[in-house]
C-alpha cells in the first residue's frame, strides 16, 4: 500500500466502459487498479440500484478475478475486510461529497480524499491483522480504531 498520486479520470464515460466491462468480465487484469475498484464502486453505488453492491460485490468481484486468470485463496484474490472497508469509504465521502458534480469529478474527489488512498484501512488496522487469512475471508473488526 503505498502513498502515489492515483490516476485520475478525465470523463463519465471512462468509468461507466470500467464498470461494464468489470460487470463482463472483459475488464483487462492490468487495468483492475486501485483507482479502478474504486470508480467501479462508485458507479455501482450511483448508476446500478439494480445491484445489491453489500451482497453481490464479493461474488463480482470473484468471479472477475477468475475470468482473468487470478484465484481467489488464503494468499491472493477476493479480500473480504478490505472490501468491506472501502466500500464503507466510498459509501462515507458520498454522504458527505455534492453528488450534482459530473461522476468522473466525484470519483477523482473520492481518490483524493482519505477514504480513497490506498492505505486508508491501516489507520483502522494494524497490518497483521488486515493482511491476515482471516481478514481475506471474513470480515474482521479493526484492531486500531473504529471506522468512522
């Protein structure tokens, strides 16, 4: 987890072709970024109420790193904690974010606040415990301090 500048994203439709083709499963594994979790995220949240992102983002997201080759074991793949804690992130700046701003705006905002770093768990977490096979299978409560 490391403290780069993410990259941003410069249209709307630069996020939606993520979230499709993540959805498909035609999503390349090297453009499965950070950034990318993260966008794909948000326009689930905003632009699929068809989706039921708290049950069926783990299974999405299994079975797109399976199509792209990845297995989802103690060591690599699905994260459960990590997921669930970005995904309480996203959920936490769009309470607070202005949700008129064009989406590729509000993502850029989103992975420039706190919530979008990629290190944001460790402050909640200790890396041990975060990294821990039981972090990736199951949710785990943070060991550090509450999530806000």
């Amino acid at each position: 987890m490391s403290d780069t500048r993410p990259r941003l994203f410069s249209s709307d439709a630069e996020i939606e072709h993520l979230g499709e083709r993540f959805l498909a499963r035609t999503l390349p594994k090297e453009e499965w970024t950070h950034e990318a979790h993260l966008a794909t995220t948000t326009w689930l949240l905003l632009r699929r109420p068809d989706i039921d992102v708290d049950s069926d983002l783990p299974d999405l997201i299994r079975h797109y790193n399976e199509s792209v080759g990845g297995v989802n074991s103690d060591s690599e793949g699905y994260h459960e904690t990590i997921t669930r804690v970005f995904l309480h992130g996203v959920r936490l700046f769009l309470g607070e974010a202005d949700r008129r701003e064009p989406l590729h705006e509000l993502v850029n905002e989103l992975l420039l606040s706190p919530m979008g770093r990629r290190d944001w768990p460790l402050r909640f977490y200790s890396r041990e415990r975060l990294l821990s096979v039981e972090a990736r299978r199951s949710f785990v409560p943070p060991d550090l301090a509450a999530l806000p």
